[in-house]
C-alpha cells in the first residue's frame, strides 16, 4: 500500500486523468477495476473516476509496485542550454523562439527541442522535479513553426498554464507579427477579409475571395512600415488564426512573403537567397477580458523582441 498527496500542480483535474499521467504504463481497464474494486481510494472513501480532486487529497493505493517505477534518467538533460527569454516571473517564460528551431518533439525531433530546453533550464534552476510532479510538467502554450521565429509562452505550473490556454482560445492574447513581403501593397493599411480552404494531405492552403463550402473566414490586419522598390516591411495583426494564414492571404493579394517556398516568388527568393519565409511573431500582448486569476498582474502588459534578422538586413534594403 502507498499513498500520494495532491498538490498545487495537480489539483483541479479529474482522477482518472490524474491517473493516466501519473501511472503511464497502467493499462486503463485495470485503473477503472483498480476503482471499482476499491484498490485505488481517494481520503479513504470509494471514488468515481470523473471526480475531481483538490490539494491536499490523499489518494490509496492497492497497486502493484511495477506502476511506481520511474526512469531516473530524464531525456530533457539532453537537451541544449541556448535558451533567449524575454520575460520571467514565478509563473511564465516569454521565448523567442529561434528559426530552425522545434517547438515540440515528434517521431523525427525529440531531443533537442524548445520545449525540452524549458524543462531542462527549470530543471538546473530548482523550479522543476519531476520526483515531486505527480502529473504536471511545464510545457508551451503556443506553437511556432520550425521555420518561423517568436514569442513562445511556455506556463510553469498548471494554473498559469490553464489560464493562458483559455486566454489564446479566447483570442485575449493578441499576436503582432513582422514580414517582408514583394512589391508594396496599394494601401498603406488594410483590414482584409477572404476565405481559405486547407488541403490535409498536402499541407497546403488556397484563398478565396467569396465563401465556397469547404472555406472558412479569415481576416488579416497589416500595416506597411517601410519599403524599397522590390519590397516591403509589413506589420501584421490576426484577427483570426487559420493554418498559413498571412503566408497564403499575402500570397493572394499579390504580394507574398520573402523566402516563402510554398506560397511565395521563387524568382524572388533566388535573388535575395533566401530560403526560410521573412516570418516572425515579434510582439505580444495581454489583452485579457474575462477573469484573469493569478495572471490579472499581465493583463494590458506588451512585450517584444528586439531585434528581427530580416529587417535589419542590409542585403535586403528595405529600411
């Protein structure tokens, strides 16, 4: 028999998810009999595997040791140090992301990642054990593709990661990026609306001017801040966030983004050299409208990156 005490980090999650996490290799059948059998108790008493457990719950086990057994060798160590934050408090990390580099790990990338950088710097600071973590681990927020840099938000604990989930699917948390972009759009600044259809097995997308069955709407804000007689330096602000958006809606007014190899002018890039999209998240902001909890402190805060690769590019010439 052993016992286990929910803490901070794993409050607030139904048990039998709290299991899941927590007893990898316990095969589900055997957690629900474990439940009905009464092998696995919540403060002593029988317990439905939807309910939720709160700090200071103690949970019973009747379980086989094999389910307790944990490496003690952690992947993330294998990670690399480089790591360029932004922002840092007890609760988030602001990253910029650098292009190239993996958000998250896959079945092609998983041993140095953003995301393993995260753990593996909280880890040497002492704000990490996963010996103390019955579920929790750190993790990212937002995703940005391998070949576009940024503002990642990784949360720290799980409040602070609940909270910014339900702020980005909210859109409270409000993205500006910065493209190069060919030619100069006739406006200065537009709020343009379209539609755009995504093709899964190509990972592609296409923009239409009017409504088919299969599109949904997009709306994109940009800006022109600087330009030169071959490009332009936009800002650009989403007001809806759908795959390859200001690549592909660029794309269809004309003007698509510098180095983009999907969407964009391969004359272009050939000419410049340029073989990675002229892309980056660079300024976010906390924009929150609805209760905020322990993170009301960020609400009306921006921060941003310093600097840009491609717009202080001299070879280009655009400012």
């Amino acid at each position: 028999m052993r016992t286990l005490t929910i803490g901070k980090n794993d409050a607030g999650q139904r048990l039998d998810k709290y299991l899941s996490k927590r007893f990898k290799t316990m095969p589900k059948s055997l957690m629900y009999k474990y439940l009905r059998t009464k092998y696995i108790k919540v403060n002593g008493k029988k317990a439905q595997p939807d309910v939720f457990l709160n700090e200071g719950d103690v949970l019973t086990l009747y379980i086989r040791d094999e389910f307790f057994e944990e490496k003690k060798s952690y992947d993330f160590l294998k990670a690399g140090k480089d790591l360029s934050i932004i922002y840092e408090d007890e609760n988030i990390l602001l990253l910029d992301k650098k292009v190239g580099v993996i958000a998250h790990q896959d079945s092609r990338y998983d041993s140095d990642t953003l995301n393993l950088r995260v753990l593996r710097y909280l880890y040497e600071k002492g704000e990490y054990d996963p010996e103390k973590e019955n579920s929790f681990t750190p993790a990212l927020c937002n995703r940005i593709d391998r070949n576009t840099g940024g503002i990642v938000i990784a949360a720290k604990n799980a409040e602070a990661l609940r909270i910014i989930n339900e702020k980005i699917r909210g859109r409270e948390i409000k993205k500006t990026y910065l493209c190069a972009v060919k030619g100069k759009p006739s406006k200065d600044h537009a709020i343009m609306t379209a539609y755009l259809s995504k093709n899964e097995s190509t990972n592609t997308v296409s923009v239409f001017d009017k409504p088919r069955e299969d599109t949904k709407e997009i709306i994109t804000e940009y800006t022109v801040l600087d330009s030169s007689p071959a490009l332009s330096l936009c800002e650009v602000l989403l007001h809806t966030g759908r795959t390859h958006q200001i690549r592909a809606h660029m794309a269809h007014i004309g003007h698509p983004l510098l180095g983009d190899e999907k969407y964009g002018d391969r004359k272009l890039n050939a000419r410049y050299q340029m073989k990675r999209q002229a892309l980056y998240s660079y300024k976010l902001k906390f924009a929150f409208t609805t209760p905020s909890g322990s993170l009301e402190y960020l609400n009306g805060r921006t921060y941003a990156v310093d600097r840009v690769w491609f717009a202080e590019n001299k070879h280009l010439n655009i400012r």
